[in-house]
C-alpha cells in the first residue's frame, strides 16, 4: 500500500517528493526493489559491478582502535556508482 500511494504521488511536487522520500527510507534501507525504482535507482546495477574487494590494514581489531579497510569496486564505465563516501561517487 505503502509503494501505491508513493507512485500515486511521486513527481507531483517537490516538497511531496521530500515528504514520501523520508517516508520510504525503512524501505529503501531493506532494498525493495520497487521503491528504488521509483526512486530513479537502476535495480540491476548489483549485476553489472564486478570485482569487489576489500582490504584491511590489519588483519586484528582493536575494540575502541580505528583500522583503514582499503577497497576495490570495477564498474562499466557508463555506470555512475556512489559510494556514500565522502560525497564521492
């Protein structure tokens, strides 16, 4: 019901875009398909990204240390891919 009503509205105004995109963040955190796109989200983009890895700079943790995770995402290059990280994509 929830997905209904937010394409029923979506696009209609900005502020009502603001309001159903808050609305639909437990949905977008757990992945639905159909509320990404909506949100203008290629579902398929899991497929096409390649090669991930990730590296840490110690293989022990510290409880209350800080370590640095370096990684590795392969993409097309037609592909925009954000990563939440610093505001970079």
């Amino acid at each position: 019901m929830v997905i209904a009503f937010a394409q029923q509205y979506w696009g209609q105004t900005k502020s009502g875009d603001w309001i159903l995109r808050r609305g639909l963040r437990t949905l977008f955190k757990h992945g639905n398909l159909d509320m990404l796109a909506l949100l203008g989200y290629d579902i398929t983009a899991a497929e096409k990204v390649t090669d991930v890895t990730l590296q840490p700079e110690s293989d022990v943790a510290v409880i209350g240390g800080l370590t640095t995770v370096t990684y590795t995402v392969r993409a097309p290059e037609t592909m925009p891919v954000y990563l939440g990280l610093n505001g970079s994509s």
